[in-house]
C-alpha cells in the first residue's frame, strides 16, 4: 500500500486484514489471465480497430474475472465486522483472548451463528456485505473501462504486445493506475467500513463515542473526527429523513443536529459532498457567481470511516468517568474540575438538545 494520508494503523489486525483481502482479489493473476486472453483473442500485431464482438470479449473476460470475487469480498467485510464487535466487547472485558483474524469466520450465517448476532447486528453486518459489493460492482466496471482504454490506444497507435503489457502493469500495479488504486480503495474503504459497523452494532442506543484518528488522519478528520465526541443512536427510533425538507424548517435543523452530533450503524457519507459549496450550473465552471453553498444534508457529517482510504475509527467512552482533553482521554478523577468543563460544554448539551427533541435515551 503506499503511503498516503491514513496509512498508519490503529490495529494491527486490521493492517494485516487489509492486506489479505487485497491479494485475495487476484490483482497478479487477473493480469496474467488478461494477458493470456488478449494474445489468444485479440489481434493487437494486426493494429486494426476491434470489431464490437471482440470488444465485448474483452469486457466480458473482466468483469466475468472479478464479480466472481464476491466470496471473498463476504469473507473479509465478515471478518473485518466480526473483529470490530470483538475489539469493543476486548474494550469492556481487557482479560478476553487475543484475536486472530484467521479463524473468524468467512460467511455471513456463520457469523450470525457463532456469534448468536441479533437483528440489528445481522442487519448492519448485510449492509456492510452490500456496501461491499456495490464497491466490488464499482472497481469492477471501471476497470473494465480502463483496460478497453488501453487497448484502444494500443491498437490506434499500433504500439503492439511488449506496450500494452507495460501500460497494464502500470494501469494495475502503481498509483500512476486508476484501477490500481481503486482496489486498493476497495480493500481498505470497505474493511474499515465494516469493522467500525461491528464496532458500532455492539453500542447501546444512548451511549457516547469518541473519535479516533492516526497522527497522519487528513486534515477533514484532523478537525471533525479526533477527539470529538458523538452519542450513539438506534436509527429505528430516530426520524433521520430531512432531504426532501425545506432547509428553512426547525424539523429540518432538528434532524441537521442529529447527523453533527450522532453516529449510528449504518451511517455514511455516501452520495454527500466535502466540499462547502456547489455549482448552480453544473454545465459551468467554478466561478463565484456560479457557486451556492450546499446544504446540510448534501455535506459529509461525521461518521468513520469518513472517506475512502479512512482508518479513523471510534471508541465507547464513559462520560460519566472520563473525558476527552486535547484529543485523548483522561479518567474524572485525574482532573475533576477540567472534567467538569468539558461535560458541561460537551456531554450536557447533546443530551439536552436529544431530549428537546423527544428522544428518549
């Protein structure tokens, strides 16, 4: 993996989880599949344009290639979920076994077996397995666009076998390669995406959590993520629908509230923006007078992971023997009268405006 903002790891298990999942997509063997398939079927020395059926051939051998990883897509989206539940009950119990990735189980019914999962904790682990695989259908068609694009190019320029190989090696193997990193988006997104959905369905409606984010966290969750503190809810007791609201109602502040102030299974960033503003036209650049702020429900709200590439991750903390200062914790008793501040400016607040809102904690 190279190194960008977010490589350091919170959890040993997970850097090697990550890594497992990434090789288990076969990226070395699709390239020598690929290969193979191109100098049986395609005509790359003759320099012609392809033919519809051939490039359909191609297109085909790619995404045949890779949507047949759904297997290993559910085994480590269900392992990376089961380790989340694991650390946090490790958290409430320090005396329980070290885990080990590779004996936790690789299906979903599995899981829900050995675990004796309840409804909601079955419900958040298929949601990560179908967030998984919509990354999965993702990577899987751009890829397939990608390497259609090189082999347009190849052929236009009749550059010829030697080329092409180099020009996949590179698509695939560096970060030069937009599929390249895509999969590794993919292995990393979707892992710590369903390890904090584990975490997550483990907590009880009304407790608190506090962010956590790596020395090398970007700068987004550098501000919104370390250290600050969120109430954990059940989203089937809350009313969390304000898209089609108008911005201007209090039904719509009230709900805007909620997603700044709380985190709950389920909860992405999915379809919304980091961006503060938006285009009018879309049809025109960034141009001031073409430029709106856009509105809450359109901007990223705090929830980890965050992004794609994010290993931010949350923590159950206490508010009632602990508290955050300068973005770690500290127990009450250490600071009784910094604890009294940040409780007052922090805790206090939340659950007063929660209850204003007739959410019963």
């Amino acid at each position: 993996m190279s190194k960008n903002p977010g490589d350091k790891h919170h959890l040993t298990q997970m850097a090697k989880l990550e890594l497992m999942f990434h090789k288990d997509l076969g990226i070395d063997e699709f390239y020598k599949e690929l290969i193979k398939f191109i100098d049986k079927n395609i005509p790359l020395a003759e320099g012609r344009p392809l033919t519809i059926k051939e490039l359909l051939k191609v297109d085909d051998f790619t995404k045949s290639y890779f949507l047949n990883k759904t297997t290993v897509v559910e085994r480590w989206i269900t392992r990376a979920f089961v380790l989340g539940m694991l650390v946090e009950k490790r958290e409430r119990m320090p005396q329980r076994p070290a885990i080990d990735i590779e004996q936790l189980p690789v299906r979903i019914k599995d899981a829900v077996k050995k675990y004796s999962l309840s409804p909601t904790e079955t419900r958040a682990l298929e949601w990560s397995h179908y967030q998984g695989g919509r990354s999965l259908v993702n990577a899987t068609n751009d890829t397939t666009n990608r390497v259609g694009n090189l082999l347009f190019e190849n052929l236009k320029e009749a550059k010829g076998h030697r080329a092409f190989r180099k020009a996949l090696e590179e698509e695939l193997f560096t970060d030069k390669g937009e599929s390249g990193r895509n999969w590794k988006r993919v292995a990393i997104s979707e892992t710590n995406t369903a390890l904090n959905q584990g975490y997550l369905a483990t907590l009880k409606h009304g407790e608190f959590a506090m962010g956590y984010s790596m020395p090398d966290a970007c700068d987004y969750c550098a501000t919104h993520i370390k250290g600050k503190v969120y109430m954990v809810i059940d989203p089937n007791r809350v009313d969390l629908d304000y898209e089609n609201l108008d911005p201007r109602t209090a039904k719509y502040r009230q709900i805007s509230y909620i997603y700044s102030h709380a985190i709950w299974v389920g909860k992405s960033n999915i379809g919304r923006s980091s961006s503060p503003r938006k285009r009018k036209d879309p049809d025109i650049g960034n141009t001031p007078d073409n430029l709106e702020p856009r509105e809450h429900h359109e901007r990223w709200s705090p929830i980890t992971p965050a992004h794609t590439r994010c290993r931010c991750r949350v923590i159950r903390i206490n508010p009632d023997t602990m508290f955050v200062k300068d973005g770690k914790l500290e127990m009450k008793v250490m600071d009784e009268a910094g604890y009294k501040q940040w409780y007052e400016r922090t805790i206090k607040p939340i659950k007063e405006q929660f209850e204003l809102y007739g959410i019963k904690i």
